[in-house]
C-alpha cells in the first residue's frame, strides 16, 4: 500500500484563489450592479444614497471611485421611458380616444415615476459593466492621463 494514500490531499496547481486570474463575468457584473450590489462579491451595498455610488464597498473593500457612468445611465433611461410611453401613448390613443390633457395626466406621471424608478438600477448596471471589462480605473493599470494621452495620439485640440 502506498504511504501517500491516507493524506488524502487533492491539490492541484492553480487550485488557490491567489493563482487564478480574479474573474469578472459581466452578466453577473452587470445583475448585482442593478440590484444596487457591489459587482466585486456581491454583498456590499453600491449605493449609499440615491443614484450616488459608495466609495468603497462595505464587504469587500472594492474602488468604486474609478466608475465614470456619465450619461450613460440617463442615455438609456430616455431610450426604454421613451419607448414605453410613446407606445403606450399611441396604443391607448387608437383603442380608447382621450383628450390632449387626460393624456397628459396619464403619461406624465408615468414618465417621472419609471425614470425614476429606472435611474439607478441602470446606473449600477453601468458600473458593473465598467467594472467587468476592466475599464477607466477599475483594471490593474491606473486610468492614462491626458498628457500620456496626448503624448500617444498628438494634441487634437489644435
Ligand atoms: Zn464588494
């Protein structure tokens, strides 16, 4: 019998957290951002107030001051609101005839509540999706300055 049998050891190489490549699937990424979790381990919260991103996750520490969602997240609400009430707008129209007011107050309150609504899941899902693919400051390398930028592409503002 072989002495080594009873140790009973199943490590292989590249078993340790530390030798994988820490993975960021985006769909998961992008899931947890939307349930304003963090996309790192999904515990932490992502945001400590309305539409405002902590700086840290309270979890697991992640930087979350790297995101730049801009008007990524504004960009997309206007696209689904618009789509949702224009088209629910001229459905109603054709099947229930209402004046240009009771459609007003009908559609306008819907415009503002899913906007609102709508806001920050997609804002948190714009940072989970920065944060899987690695960008701005979110990979190994720290986001390029404008003079290495200019550097590397010329002064395009002459
Ligand atoms: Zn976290």
């Amino acid at each position: 019998m072989q002495a080594n049998e009873t140790t009973g050891s199943t490590q292989h190489f590249g078993d340790s957290p530390a030798a994988r490549p820490a993975e960021r699937p985006l769909g998961r990424a992008i899931k947890r951002g939307m349930l304003n979790r963090c996309p790192a381990c999904g515990s932490g919260r992502l945001f400590k107030s309305f539409v405002k991103p902590v700086e840290n996750c309270a979890a697991c520490g992640e930087d979350y001051t790297p995101q730049r969602a801009d008007d990524l997240p504004p960009y997309l609400v206007i696209t689904i609101v618009g789509h949702v009430v224009l088209g629910g707008y001229m459905a109603t129209d054709l099947v229930w005839p209402l004046t240009t007011w009771q459609h007003l107050a009908i559609w306008a309150p819907i415009t503002v509540i899913l906007s609102l609504l709508l806001l920050q899941p997609i804002k948190g899902g714009a940072i989970g999706l920065q944060w899987a693919l690695k960008m701005h400051g979110f990979g190994d390398k720290p986001e390029e300055t404008e003079a290495e930028t200019t550097a590397a592409y010329g002064d395009r503002t002459a």
